[in-house]
C-alpha cells in the first residue's frame, strides 16, 4: 500500500466531490460535500464568523482515503457540547482557551461520521486512528489548546477511545420508527394521556382552519425560500440569539440538495404561518428548525415534530431525531439517546481539573437517564387499552 500523506484544506470546494462520494458517510446529510459546500460558500462558516476551515485530509498514493471536516474556533457558539465553563477557567488564570481545533459539522448537534474513510479501504480503522493522530499534531504545531470531536458515530468510537483524549456524553431525545403502518398506529403505542393530548393538539390545529403541507427542497417557491428563511431569522432573534445562516444557504441546498430538504409548511387561508425545515438522508430525518408569524395552539408540535414524524412513517425512515435538547419530546414518542465527544486538552493541570468535571457529569448524567426512564411515553405492560 502506498504511505498515506495528510494535508490542510482550507476551502473545501477544492476537494472533487467526485473524490468526496467515494468516502463513507451512510447516506448522511450533514458530511456530504454539498452540505459542507453550501455552509462555506455561502459565507454561514469563514473565518469572519470564528469557524476558519481546517479539514484534515489524507491521500494514498494521491486518492483521497480518509477525511475529517474540522475547523479552527475562535468561539464556542453553534456547537451544542458545551465548554464555556472550560474557556472561562482559562481566561481566569491567565491562558488562552481560543483558538481552539474542532471537528464537527457548524451548527449541527447531529450524531454522525466524523472521521470518513474510503469506502472498501482494506485497513480503514488504520485511517481513522491517523485523522486522530493528525489532529494530535496539529494542535500540537499551532499550540492549541484542544481538540475537540463532537457528535461522533459508533464506527469512530474505537479511534476515539485512546489517550490522551477524554470522553464525555449526553442525552438527546429521538423517535425510532418500529414499523408503524399509521400515525394511529404509532399512536396506539403510546401511553393513554400521551395519546389523547397528541390527538388534541392535532385536533387544535385543524380547527384553527390550518393545513400542513410537506414539500422536497426542489418543489419550493421563491416565496415560500424567503418564506422559510425568515422564519428562521425571527425565532433566532426573538431568543436573542445571531441567525448564523445565510439565505444563500438554505437556497443552494434547495437547489444543489433538493431531496435532501423537507419543509413542513403551515398554512391558514392560503397562506404561510409557519414552517419546519428538515434534512433528510440514510434512513434518518434531521428536524432543524422552525419558526411561525402567528401564535397558534399546538402549532409548534405539529409542524416540527408530528409532521416528521408522519413523513418518517409515510417514507419508511427508520430515525427522526429533532436536534438538542428537550424533555418535552418524550410525551410525543421520543426517547433518550446518548451522544458523544472526545476532547484533547493539552494543558496537564487543566486536564486534570476537566477529567474530574466529567467524571461528575457522567454520574449526573446517568441518574438523569434513570429519571427519564420513568417517564417514558410506551405503553409496558399490556394494561393500556385504549386504542383508536
């Protein structure tokens, strides 16, 4: 075999997407190259905007073999595995948490590859330790602080697992489809409280006179892009948060990715009142964001997660998982799913101090996991009836 040679690409546009499909992602989305693409070229990840593109790439004999999309942070924001309690300490005794190494896809709390290899490569858990080493030794050539892989996929968990790297998880609340024929069906799984107050949102919503549509990236209307793009803006906004995606994003994906794009479109008297916007890809669908210009009961449960969840029973995908956070998602038939990151903290004193942190956390996250448990939305024991 010819030796592997690594290198920086700083623009992802000047790695052939035909090179790029020749990389294992299961299908996923978030690690094509267009998704990639569209995030750089449209301005939503650059420099200006703290995320400095800094993929480690390795070639064997000048074909692309394993990839890793990793960015030079000047913050921590659009992560969603957060550290600012580990750049606060830094700042407090006097070093530099920031410029930070991250690999993850920006803006995107999606378990996922993060160390893609070739597909059909003899030796690709070789490759995989080697994107690890190379972000060893980049972090060590730039004096970074750290590094840091979030959200990674069971198959990069083996190169992860090695020191000096510290583990950390979390929860995440996803709907598995078990090959419900219905929405009544699915329904009928559930608890009886859970049941009826799903039907009664659905029920709300109906009255209200609004109906939802689901549309492919392709099949949307300019107006309903600018639409969807200023839902967007305003639910960021209305939180007090920076809208960090650019219209020109959402708009190349829709048209460089048009079957990867779900809109899930509410409409009173003909018009848009709300909108939920998914990817889709590899037997999951990926709820990301949602926005309304009215207030209307039960809306937001309909249109970002009953409609994914319908359309996941309609098309046959297996996983819908609705992004970061929220209890609240287990009374419509989500269930806790752990997560995962590794972190490189180079700093001994510093990570100690972290290693420690996350040993509690982990205790704390464990007996969270046993409280949800107790509140899980499925019927168990067969004493529920109360069917459609």
């Amino acid at each position: 075999m010819p030796p592997l040679s690594a290198r920086v690409v700083t623009d992802i546009g000047n790695v052939d997407p035909t090179d790029w499909d020749g990389l294992e992602h299961d299908g996923d989305p978030f690690v094509s190259h267009g998704f990639l693409q569209a995030l750089e070229s449209s301005g939503s990840v650059c420099p200006e905007s703290g995320w400095q593109p800094h993929h480690l790439a390795l070639y064997e004999g000048g074909r692309l073999v394993a990839f890793a999309p990793t960015y030079l942070k000047a913050h921590s924001h659009g992560e969603f595995v957060f550290d600012w309690a580990w750049a606060d300490a830094y700042q407090r005794y006097g070093h530099a948490y920031y410029p930070k190494l991250l690999t993850a896809v920006p803006y995107s709390p999606v378990p996922g590859p993060r160390l893609l290899v070739a597909a059909g490569h003899p030796d690709p858990a070789a490759l995989r330790a080697a994107l690890v080493s190379k972000a060893i030794e980049t972090c060590e050539e730039l004096n970074l602080s750290s590094w840091h892989c979030n959200f990674f996929s069971e198959t990069d968990r083996t190169a992860l697992r090695r020191d000096p790297l510290l583990a950390r998880h979390d929860w995440q609340f996803h709907w598995f489809n078990a090959g419900y024929r219905s929405f009544d069906e699915f329904l009928a799984s559930l608890r009886s409280k859970k049941r009826k107050n799903m039907r009664r949102d659905r029920r709300l919503v109906a009255d209200a006179g609004i109906r939802l549509e689901r549309r492919a990236g392709g099949e949307l209307s300019e107006a309903e892009r600018d639409f969807v793009y200023a839902c967007y803006q305003q639910t960021f906004l209305e939180h007090g948060n920076h809208p960090a995606l650019t219209a020109d994003f959402f708009n190349r994906l829709s048209t460089t990715m048009p079957e990867a794009v779900m809109v899930a479109l509410a409409l009173r008297e003909g018009r848009p009142i709300a909108m939920s916007w998914f990817l889709q890809g590899g037997g999951t669908l990926y709820g990301r964001y949602w926005g309304c210009i009215e207030q209307h009961a039960g809306l937001h449960f309909e249109t970002a997660y009953h409609q994914g969840i319908e359309h996941c029973i309609e098309r046959g995908l297996k996983v819908f998982q609705p992004g970061a956070q929220g209890e609240h998602k287990m009374s419509r038939g989500f269930v806790a799913t752990q997560t995962r990151s590794a972190h490189l903290v180079r700093d001994p004193v510093f990570r100690r101090a972290i290693a420690a942190h996350l040993e509690r956390e982990d205790d704390w996250l464990d007996q969270y996991r046993e409280e949800l448990e107790a509140h899980q939305p499925f019927r168990r024991d067969g004493t529920d009836r109360d069917r459609p």
